[in-house]
C-alpha cells in the first residue's frame, strides 16, 4: 500500500461518500467540456463592442451568447457552494452519525473522538477546496472568451466570488461552521438548514460591507460636467459639495422647487430653479466616490483573512464540543 493510501477513519469517510465524490467529479468535468465547447463555437463568428462598452455577439453566433449564459450559472455556483459544503458536512457528515448512532461504532475501534472528526473534516476540506478551485477554474476559461461587459466586471458579485481568492476562504469556514453545527443540533435535517443558512448570512454580510474594507477614492468636477471615472472603476456614491468641502443635502433643493406651482407642466423650469437654488448655497462641485480596479486583490485578501479567522474560531469551537462530550 502507498503512503498515499488512505487509511482508517478517511478511508471510512470516502467509501461512505464515494458516489457523491463521483457525482461531483463528473460534473465538474461536464462542465469544462461545455465551457470548452461553447469556446469553440464562440470563435467561429466575431464579436463587435457597443458603444457602452459592452460586447455583443453577430447574430449568428450563438456560442458566444450561450457562454455568457453558462458563466452566469458558474459564478452563481463560487456563491452558493459554500452553503451546499456546509449543509453536507454539518448533515450527512456528522449529525447523520449521531443521530443514527453510527458514531459509537466508529469509537469502539480503537479510534478516538478527536481523530473521527479530524478524518471528516480533513477529507471534506481536501474535496471542498477541490470543487471551489474547478469552480474557479471553469469560470476563468470561460471568461477568457467574453468580452468585458457590466455583467463581468470585477466588482460584479458573480465575478468577484469566482475570480478572487476568497471562495477558498469559504469553503473552509463552511467545513468548520459545518462541524460545529452538526454537533450542536444533530439532527440531519434540521443540522443542513442550520449550517446552510449560517453561512449564508455570512456571504450577506460581507456582500453587502466588502467595499467598506478599504477607502474609497474621490474624483471632483464642476456643477454638471462633473467627474467621470474610468470604465474599470466601481461607483459607490456621488454627490454635490458645498464651499466648505462638506456633502450638500440636494433635498434641500428638491424639496424648495416642488413648493413652486407649475414646475411639473413649464418645461424647464425645473432645471432652472434647481440651478438658482445651487447658487444660492454655492454649490458648484460635483463628485464621486469609486473604487479602482487596483483594489480588487487587496480587497479580496483583506475579505479572505477575515473569513480564515472565522473558519479558525468556528473549528476550535467544534473541537472544545466534542471534547466535552466525548472527554
């Protein structure tokens, strides 16, 4: 036997779960030949850019379409894997075993409770990284063969979870939180839920926070000819300043030109007693606030080392559970 051979408790593990390892190595394998295929024909008709700057395929190629089309399906699934990884991990993989009492089996062959989970959780995180990086791969040929549109830019959700770094992150919390929970509720079930809808409050959080993890960057400009940020930049506000440099209210306005009777039926009254209202509180500079593409990398390092911590806590608190239950 090779010392690569599994043995004990992770032999045990992957027999029990070798069709679903099998399952999942298939389709990840369908997947690339679909990619690869729609690649292929892709290639065969040109591509024009818009002038908004995204591309659009020739009538005739219906590969290219269909690719952005799949990719779409793909990245969704950098997004929702680590809720599937923690469900059956927190299920099947552990609270399965208490509920069904297979777990004492497990104990009396000379095995100890530390080592049972260490196995599961080991070969888990050994397949779950396995299917976040094909996951990520996939993503990337394909890519590599649509031109860039709103829809594949790196601040998108769907790019940003499947080109970056921090997919593994969450694969790995979701083992953890998956152990956890599955020890806590052990009930299969009712254990899957749990985990499934921690971690999706997880990836809620951070989608919603992300780019308040690093500044952003400001670009000022005269009243109505204001800044314009390059196409690679991500806009997260904008807005008008006052002389003194601080955010002015244009409710402000809004509010005082809707008070005035006929501004909805005289056309361009509106624009006019807006422009007066701006002068009068001396309102001359527009902004916008937007992060760089430069801050793609150090963001995703930045989101990764936060939900490493989080796989870190979550697994020592797996551990310290079941050594006060099983001493």
């Amino acid at each position: 036997m090779s010392a690569l051979s599994l043995k004990g408790p992770a032999w045990v593990t992957v027999r029990q779960y070798r069709r679903t390892l099998w399952l999942a190595l298939a389709l990840a394998l369908f997947a690339l030949a679909v990619v690869a295929g729609l690649r292929i024909w892709a290639a065969q008709n040109p591509v024009a850019p818009a002038e908004d700057g995204v591309w659009i395929a020739s009538p005739y190629n219906g590969g290219y379409l269909k690719l952005r089309w799949i990719l779409e399906y793909v990245g969704g699934a950098a997004i929702v894997l680590p809720g599937v990884v923690a469900a059956v991990v927190a299920g099947p993989m552990v609270a399965r075993e208490y509920e069904s009492g297979t777990y004492q089996l497990s104990l009396t062959q000379s095995v100890r409770p530390v080592e049972w989970l260490r196995s599961k959780l080991t070969v888990a995180t050994v397949f779950a990284t396995l299917a976040a990086l094909a996951v990520m791969g996939v993503f990337w040929l394909g890519r590599l063969g649509v031109r860039q549109g709103w829809d594949y830019h790196w601040g998108h959700v769907v790019t940003y979870a499947a080109s970056g770094v921090t997919v593994f992150a969450y694969v790995l919390a979701a083992v953890a939180v998956g152990a956890l929970v599955g020890q806590l509720v052990r009930r299969t079930l009712l254990a899957m839920s749990a985990a499934g809808l921690v971690m999706g409050a997880v990836l809620a959080a951070f989608t919603s926070y992300r780019w308040s993890l690093m500044p952003v960057e400001r670009l000022t400009g005269p009243l109505h000819s204001g800044p314009r940020i390059t196409q690679d930049g991500l806009q997260m506000g904008s807005g008008m300043l006052t002389p003194a440099g601080t955010d002015f209210d244009q409710t402000i306005c809004w509010d005082e030109v809707q008070r005035v009777p006929g501004v909805d039926i005289q056309e361009g009254l509106w624009d006019q007693l807006m422009n007066q209202c701006y002068a009068r509180n001396g309102v001359t500079t527009e902004y916008v606030d937007y992060h760089p593409a430069s801050h793609f990398w150090p963001t995703q390092l930045i989101e990764t080392g936060i939900v490493l911590a989080l796989a870190a806590l979550a697994g020592y608190a797996a551990f310290r559970v079941l050594r006060a239950r099983h001493p």
